[in-house]
C-alpha cells in the first residue's frame, strides 16, 4: 500500500459496521492472510479489469494496492473479489 501507508507502519482499523466505498482502505482476510486494500469497485459497480468491463456483485468488492509496483490484488487472484463477509476493518484516516 505504499506510498500511502509505509513498510511496518501502525494503523488503526475501526471494525466494518455500515456501508463501505469506493476508496476506503480496508483490512480484510485472503486466503488465510489479513491484508490491506484499497477498495477500488463496490457491489455494482463496473471495473476494466484485463481490458474486460466486469461488474462487482454485491455484497463484494473489487481491491487494489496504491504500489503499482508490487502487485498482490484483485488484478491478480482467481478470485477476483472480496467478499463483505471477508473485512475485518475498515482503516481510519490515512
């Protein structure tokens, strides 16, 4: 997630209660890990993703890392999304 937040960083996560958005820096569980994205498509919303319009369902989200350089996201996965049920916390004011 650099350059917005740095290697070993502190943050601090309110657990998810409402809605989230585009935009918001999430914490959330893949594949066994907890991670930190960027949600960068909310259930409904359209994404290029591989020169391909997708939707994201709802009740999902579409994430990105800010590090264009080292890529671990939704770009990538076989499982393009993350669901709801999957964020732990929402990251508060980076």
């Amino acid at each position: 997630m650099e350059p917005t937040l740095h290697k070993n960083s502190i943050i601090l996560g309110l657990r998810h209660h409402g809605e989230l958005k585009t935009g918001d820096i999430i914490i959330f569980r893949h594949n066994g890990e907890l991670l930190v994205k960027r949600i960068a498509a909310s259930g409904g919303e359209e994404i290029e993703r591989n020169e391909e319009m997708i939707t994201v369902p709802y009740g999902c989200f579409y994430v990105l890392g800010d590090n264009a350089a080292d890529f671990y996201d939704s770009q990538y996965w076989e499982e393009l999304f993350v669901e709801e049920a999957n964020v732990a916390a929402v990251v508060l004011n980076t």
